[in-house]
C-alpha cells in the first residue's frame, strides 16, 4: 500500500484519482463475466490459457491499485469463479492435497508394474506418465481410469483422491515421483517440473508453460486414445528433457 503525507483533503483526493482503477476492474469483470458464459464450449486448453490471460491482467492492475479502487473485490471474485468454473468443466476430480510424508523409494522395487490414472490425459498425468516409463520402471503398463474409484487393487495410482502417489501440500504428482525417487536434483526434470507447476497448480510462470499447454491440446485432439496420447507427448518431453539437462 503506498502511503504519502498529505497537506488539505483536496490534495489526498486528487492524490486518489491519479491511481483510480475502478473503470479497470469494471472492464475486467465485464470481461470475465462474458468468459464465464462461454466455459465448457471450447477446448481445454483454449480455456485454460484464458483464464491465465485473466489472472495476469487482474495482477496488472493489482499492481497499481494503491488505493483499493472500488471494484476490486468484485473482480477478485469473479476471477476465482471463473478458476472455478475452468476446473469443473475439464477437471471434476482433480485430487486434493495431501499433507502426507513423502517417503524415499526404491526404483529396483518398482519394475514391470501397472500404473493407473485418470483418463483424458492432462499436464500432470501425461508428464508423471512419460517420468514413469522414461526415469523409474520402463516396462510399466498404464490403465485409464474412468472413474479413479475403480482403480485395480494392485495398480499403483497416480493423481488422484487415494492414489499411492498424488499431490502433497503444494507439490504436483509428477514433483512427488522426483522425491519419492530420487530424481529430484536432475536439473533438465527440475526445469519440466517448473512447467507442470505453473501449468497445473499456478505460481511462478514459466515461458515454456504456454508452448507445451499447446502442444498437448494439440495433440490431444489429434489422438485417438491416451496410448496414442502419451507416445506423442514422450517425443515432446524427450526433447525438452534434453535441452534442459544441458
């Protein structure tokens, strides 16, 4: 909040005016009150990079909203509704946090399993797949759930209510599987981490985020399965994986 001394009232109000944002917000929430009608007709991830359009331009004025301009709580609201309306639409069982220990395993214990997950693959689960078959069990075979609930008893699950490896606190699945193990102080999967983060969770934005959000739009429409699916984002993430390491 910035503070300045005033000398007369007339002084402060002019002070005020010159940092108004008030017509700003009306337009943002004008604007996100239009998106909100439109939520479920597109793509997912025409939907999600709007939405983090949203958030951004909400931050902007934020940012030089010194003085609490009226409006500001309103578009504040209207922005997590339309939060909320994106993750309803695309992602209706998208797991909650745990706050369980994250335990070190150990990759040779893990070999020749069945992972299952959520199916229609997003950025967590396709990712957290792709660090499954590339870094800890190679031979690994992956059923689609189309409803977690009835994950097999001796899959092990990932990213989703119950899962064996879901998210803790503010970490994805796919930073989990890094710790649990062991993989994380590779510097080119720490990178790809970044990208899941600011995609799945939010946070500190990342400049390959959009690129891969649209790469795997893409490619999900262009899939006929989530086999299909995985084999094309794998080549995706070989090659970031390999800038990165460098």
């Amino acid at each position: 909040m910035l503070s300045a001394a005033s000398q007369a009232q007339g002084e402060d109000a002019s002070l005020r005016s010159l940092f108004d944002r008030g017509e700003q917000y009306t337009s943002f929430i004008a604007e996100a009150e239009e998106l909100l009608t439109t939520v479920g007709k597109g793509t997912e991830s025409a939907a999600r990079r709007r939405l983090r359009q949203m958030s951004r331009g909400y931050e902007s004025i934020e940012a030089i909203d010194f003085f609490g301009s009226a409006g500001q709580d309103r578009a504040r609201a209207v922005l997590s509704s339309l939060g909320n309306a994106v993750a309803k639409a695309f992602s209706p069982d998208e797991p909650s946090a745990t706050s369980a220990a994250i335990l070190r395993l150990d990759r040779a214990e893990y070999q020749k399993r069945v992972w299952a997950t959520r199916r229609r693959l997003w950025v967590d689960r396709v990712a957290s797949a792709w660090l499954i078959l590339r870094f800890i069990d190679s031979e690994a075979t992956f059923q689609w759930l189309a409803d977690a609930k009835q994950s097999p008893p001796d899959a092990l699950g990932f990213d989703f209510d119950g899962a064996t490896f879901t998210h803790v606190g503010e970490l994805t699945t796919f930073e989990v599987l890094l710790a649990t193990f062991g993989l994380d102080r590779d510097a080119g999967l720490a990178k790809i981490a970044m990208i899941v983060h600011s995609l799945d969770v939010g946070g500190q934005s990342v400049p390959e985020a959009a690129g891969f959000e649209a790469l795997l739009g893409g490619a999900r429409d262009r899939s006929r399965n989530d086999d299909e699916l995985l084999s094309r984002m794998a080549d995706v993430l070989d090659s970031l994986y390999e800038a990165f390491r460098l």
